[in-house]
C-alpha cells in the first residue's frame, strides 16, 4: 500500500493546467467548454462497427489522465440504452449492419450520432480503401443518420474531444431534430 | 532440400528475412504425409490459405505454412479448377480448422472434414459466392440476410448459455461469444467471429505495392508496424530488394515501441479489469507520454505508414536518438515500480494467479506464438535464436532474450508483459544509439509472377504475410496471417473451469485482434 500512494504522490495531477505545449492547453480550453456548455453528464455508446482497432485506441485515450474525459462528467456506457450518444467507427461491415441498427434503435431519442475516423466518415484514401463492397456499406452515414464526423486515421483524442462537444453544441442549437435525421 | 525424409524439395527463398522454405505437394496425400511428419517433429501450422491461379492457365492453389525449427516451410498444392478440394489437415493441426472454413468461403476451395460452417461468411453474400475468385464481379448488391450459427450445445441438469455480442460492454472491437455455464462456473466457451470482415483481401488483389502497404498498415491498427515490416519483407524477397542496415534499425525501433505501448496499455487495463484502477491511469500515462514521443519522432502516434517495401519513410537524428533513449530511461524504473506494487497487491494477484491457464503442451497442439506460447514456457520468438537457425537482422547481432514463464494463467502473462517491456526498452536504447549509416529506402521494382513470405514477431506473436505478383505487376494475392487465428481457439481452452466474472480479466489478457483474423 505504501508504495503505491507514493506512487500517487509522485506522480500527481497530470491533467493540471500546467502550460505544456499546445496539446495540453487545447486540453484545458476543451474541458471548461464541455463543463460549460455541457453542465451536466453526457454518456456514450462506443461500437465499433469494423475498425482497424486504432480509433478504439484513440478513444481508450480519451479516459488517460491527460485528457480525463470522464472527470469532466462524460462516461462511457455498456448499454446503448444509458446513452445519449453513439460514437461509431467504421466502415460498417455487412456483418455488423444489423447490430449497429440495433443500438441505434435501442438509444433513446434524442440521441446524437458521431462518425469517428476516414472509414466511419467514409472521407480521404483510406475512407476509399475500405469500402462500399462486397463486405462493407463504407460510412456510417450509410447505415444510420449522423449528425457530426470526426475524420483522422485515426483521430487524435483532442479531434476527438472537439468532435464530441461539436456534437453537443449542435444539439444544443438544434433541439428538435437535426436536418440529416429527416 | 527435404525434411523429414518426406519427398518433397524445398528452396530457400532468397533474402535476408526469416528462413522460409518453398516446395510444392504433388497430391492431398503427400501435402497431408508432410502435415503428419511437421506435427510430430513438434512443428506449428503457422498459416493457411487459397488463392484462384485460373487467369495463369492453372486451377486454384492451397499455401500452407508450417512453423518449424529449420525456418518456414511454405508448401503449396495445386488444386484443379473444377474439383478444387484437399484433405482435412484439423486432425492434425486443429489451428488449421478456422482458416480451412475461410478458405472455402473466400476462395471455394473446400477440406474433406466434417466442420463445414461457414467462419468469415455470415448472411452478407450467398453461399455459392466467393470473394476472391477473379470472376466473382463486384457483388455488393446481395441483400444482408440474419445468418444463424451452430453452436456445440451442453446438456444436462442447470446447464444453460449466455450470450454476448457481437457487442460488448467495453470500447471493444465485435465478436460473439457464447458461454455454456452451471450456476456461474463456465463449462464451454465458444466464439463466432467474423463481424470485422472488411472485404481486405479482395482490396488487395489488383492494388499497386504502395495502397497494398496503406492497407496492411490497417490489417490491425494496434499491430501496424508488425503488418507493415512482414509486407514489406515479403515484397522484397519477392523482387530480390535488400533494406540496408540503418532501414532495418528504424524498423526494429518502430516494432518495439509498438510492443511497448501495447504492453503498457493491456498492463493498465488488467489492472482496471482486478478493480485496481490506480493501475490503470498510471499505465494509461505512461502509454500516452509513449505514444506523443511516437508521434514527436515519427509524425504518428501510432506509426502508421512509416515502414515500406524497401525501407522506411522515418528517420531520426542525433536530437531525436536522445529523446528516445532518455525515455526508456525514464520509462522503464516506472514501469519497475508498477511491476512491484502489481507483484505484492494481493487482490491483484488473488485474481491473477491460476485464473485462465494453458500449458506448453496445448499451446504447441493448438499452433501458438507469441506472448502467449511465451507464457507457457515455449521459447518461440521469431527475434531469437533457434536451435537451427539465428534470426534475421537485426537481430542476430542484438541478442534478444526471451521472456517466458511457465505458469500459463494471467499471472504469467503479466509478468511475461512486464519482462518484454524491459527488454524492448534496452533493444531501442541499442538500436537508437547504435544506428548504422546510410539511406533509409531503397528502389521497389516489381517482379511480374514473384511470390514471398514475410514473418514478423509482433506484440501479440507471429504476423505473416503472403504476397504474389501478377503478370502487370500489380498485386495479385496478399494473404495477412495473424496470430489471433492460432490464439482464439486457446482462449476457449482457458476460460472454462473459471467463473464468468474472470472473463474479462482472460481476455485482456490474451488481448487479441478481432478485426486481425476477421479481414
Ligand atoms: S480511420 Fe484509420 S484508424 Fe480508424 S478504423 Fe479506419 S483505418 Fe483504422
């Protein structure tokens, strides 16, 4: 025990305000914002719907404690029925169409889609190199109404960040429905 | 030259990677004699696949690879076009099951043994439709039907199934697994993967060698640069290209700290999975500080695209071999620290200990590499030196030593973890410090009707890559291996016996690539 609270002391806060370059100041900027903007908790529903894996990395990063997502009251969740938010990375394979659809239809309305990555936007050379095909419906979009993307091979967490308060200012602007979602 | 005294000649494929062996089976018999005598010198069937050879005048072809102690033995067997079937090696190698169901349902060439259900085909296109033959045409028009899977079933008094997926819980890539369990004690698990089949073999076919590195760089994002150096080696054994020295460092440097994140992120998550979430944002640091290096020195923080055929697109100079070796430094008395507090947490090690166990004995029946195998006791690590052979550079000159040990739990596979991440810190510090001179990329000309084998001992274990050329230069069947094919079927051995609650914890453990095998 003793050596692990000094393993706490040692370390300390990494997520404090200290001015480390540009990403750790976007960091701070980005958590005042969600705090602000958000004022309450937001939870999300991460499938991936046939990624390379590496956007999943990117999204285990987000809850490191350098960008300590989860301190700032948005949690991930195991069911989509808990969440106000897909956060989906693709491309779609046929193999998962359905199951996509499925927690799609089992969030509860309102609900915000984010596309995450060149294949969950279906965008760039790589969005192009994995479909539509023979296995794949390409983008998100393709399968279930998206309301904000985030490209990148893979996003960076800051993206990511971005994306996702992106999404919540534009519910916020956009109560009822938003126009993708006709 | 033959092995085992069976009649087939082999030549070494030219080049400066692996020893890989090329041969040809006359017939299923001799394919399946050569099978029987791999098996018992101890050997492992390390890949198999089919590729459609009608365009060349020919029929279909089998390629299998078997792991042995002389190198890589690639056999292959000619199948004629319009009866393309060949014996049923499973009884033998029961790695080989999966990989012969892909292989029908890819290529349609088809195994004369009794599990036929379908594996990478699930109800997106019909059964008598197959990807990779050259006259298939486009195929996205099929409707996506519900596809139903025959599970082995449990019987008896109180035994029912749990089923999980293809969603799970976490931030986790898809797959089903079903459980049959008494009360909470597991008594068969069994998964069905498939759910990541993103059509990348048939991608490849056609591509040019540079869209063929961009989407072996995506085979397994985690895995990115083990992909990319086993393409990368298998085009240049293809077209007789030689990476220089300083090429081949870079590469290790790249393949390393792709260990070491991986490493430092499964390490943080099996804390988290035993409630030691301490663990998890202390390891969870380290890896981010890791990988912000990565993409300080190599514009990526996960390496992507940096490893091609012919060398590397990266290279450091003297500012940035100090900020690597002064990471190690740092990195690894911390990692020293975690190692210990993990060692003497006794809930953490109440859960780790026993929980999940394979031994050395299954992993060699069921074709193990890697991390795992390592964690039984094997010595199998395609960086060291074999009883018959010394590894490639660079290598042979860095003397890697493997981690093993015996236990086969959780327990084992931490701490074999803990000891890779030791060793790859002291491999980069040599390799950066040590960084022989020269240009980093060298010329690709392709070599119309070449093939070549690329392997790669990767974070999680052996990555191969196939690859032959066609007539216009062009790719014409890239086939990825990953490891996972192996490693799946053992973590249905290793969690029965254990309580459903350790699931997680097993399979963090393992960490294996859904999307890997899925293609
Ligand atoms: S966008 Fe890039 S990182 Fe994300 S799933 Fe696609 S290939 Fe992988």
């Amino acid at each position: 025990m003793i050596p692990l609270l000094k393993r706490i002391l040692k370390t300390g806060i990494v997520t404090e305000p200290v001015a480390e370059g540009d990403a750790r100041r976007e960091v701070d900027r980005l958590q005042d914002e969600v705090l602000k903007i958000l004022g309450r908790a937001l939870t999300i529903r991460e499938v991936d719907a046939g990624s390379c894996n590496a956007c999943e990395l990117e999204i285990h990063a987000l809850n490191n404690p350098y960008y300590n997502l989860e301190g700032c009251g948005i949690k991930f969740v195991a069911s989509p029925r808990h969440a106000d938010m897909l956060l989906v990375t693709g491309p779609v394979t046929k193999n998962m169409e359905n199951a996509l659809k499925i927690a799609y239809d089992c969030t509860p309305d309102p609900k915000l889609v984010v596309a995450v990555g060149d294949c969950g936007c279906g965008c760039g050379e790589v969005g192009a190199l994995f479909g539509p095909n023979y296995a794949t419906c390409g983008a998100v979009a393709n399968v279930i109404p998206v309301d904000v993307r985030i490209p990148g091979c893979p996003p960076t967490p800051v993206a990511l960040m971005q994306g996702i308060l992106a999404a919540v200012r534009y519910d916020r602007a956009h109560p009822a429905v938003s126009p993708e979602r006709s | 030259m033959q092995l085992f005294d069976e009649p087939i000649e082999f030549t070494r494929q030219p080049g400066i990677g692996a020893p890989v062996w090329q041969g040809r089976a006359v017939d299923g018999d001799e394919l399946k004699d050569f099978a029987a005598a791999a098996h018992l010198a101890g050997g492992r069937l390390a890949a198999l696949w089919g590729s459609d050879e009608r365009l060349s005048g020919g029929g279909f072809r089998l390629h299998c690879v078997f792991g042995l102690n002389e190198g890589h033995a690639c056999l292959t067997l000619e199948l004629p076009a319009n009866d393309p079937g060949y014996p049923d090696l499973s009884g033998l190698f029961p790695a080989a099951n999966r990989m012969q169901r892909a292989t029908y349902d890819m290529v349609g060439i088809g195994h004369d043994g009794t599990d036929q259900r379908p594996w990478l085909r699930h109800g997106g296109w019909p059964a008598d439709w197959f990807p990779l033959r050259h006259d298939a045409g486009e195929g996205g028009d099929f409707s996506n039907l519900p596809s139903d899977y025959d599970f082995v079933q449990v019987g008896g008094e109180g035994a029912h199934e749990i089923p999980v997926g293809p969603i799970h819980a976490g931030i986790i890539e898809p797959g089903h697994f079903r459980f049959s369990v008494v009360g909470e004690r597991v008594l068969r698990f069994e998964s069905r993967l498939g759910y990541q089949h993103r059509g990348v073999e048939r991608r490849l076919a056609g591509a040019d060698f540079s869209t063929g590195a961009k989407i072996l760089g995506r085979i397994s994002g985690d895995a990115t640069c083990a992909y990319a150096w086993a393409y990368a080696a298998a085009i240049e054994a293809a077209c007789g290209v030689e990476p220089s020295p300083r090429a081949l460092a870079l590469r290790a440097i790249l393949l390393e700290r792709e260990r070491v994140a991986n490493h430092l992120g499964d390490l943080g998550m099996l804390g988290n999975d035993a409630a030691l979430a301490f663990g998890l944002s202390q390891f969870f640091r380290l890896k981010e500080e890791w990988v912000r290096v990565s993409a300080l020195l190599f514009g990526h923080r996960f390496m992507m695209d940096r490893i091609v055929p012919g060398g590397v697109e990266a290279d450091l100079n003297a500012a940035a071999v100090k900020v690597l070796s002064d990471q190690c430094d740092a990195i690894g008395p911390a990692v020293k620290e975690l190692h210990a507090i993990y060692d003497e947490h006794a809930g953490l090690q109440d859960r780790y200990l026993t929980t999940g166990p394979i031994d050395a004995a299954l992993a060699r029946e069921l074709s193990l590499s890697g991390m795992a195998a390592r964690a039984t006791g094997l010595l199998l690590d395609g960086r060291c030196y074999r009883l018959d052979y010394a590894p490639p550079p660079p290598w042979a000159a860095l003397g890697v030593r493997p981690v093993t040990d015996e236990r086969g739990d959780v327990a084992a596979r931490v701490a074999v973890r803990f000891g890779e991440i030791t060793e790859s810190l002291r491999l980069i510090r040599q390799l950066a410090t040590q960084l022989p001179a020269g240009a980093v990329c060298a010329e690709v000309k392709p070599v119309p009707g070449a093939s070549g084998v690329g392997i790669i001992e990767g974070w999680r274990g052996e990555v191969l890559v196939g690859v032959s050329i066609g007539a216009d230069s062009r790719l014409a069947r890239v086939h990825p291996h990953d490891p996972s094919w192996q490693l799946w079927p053992a973590l249905e051995h290793a969690v029965p016996r254990d309580i459903v609650p350790d699931f997680p914890l097993i399979n963090k453990s393992f960490n294996l690539s859904y999307v890997g095998q899925d293609l």
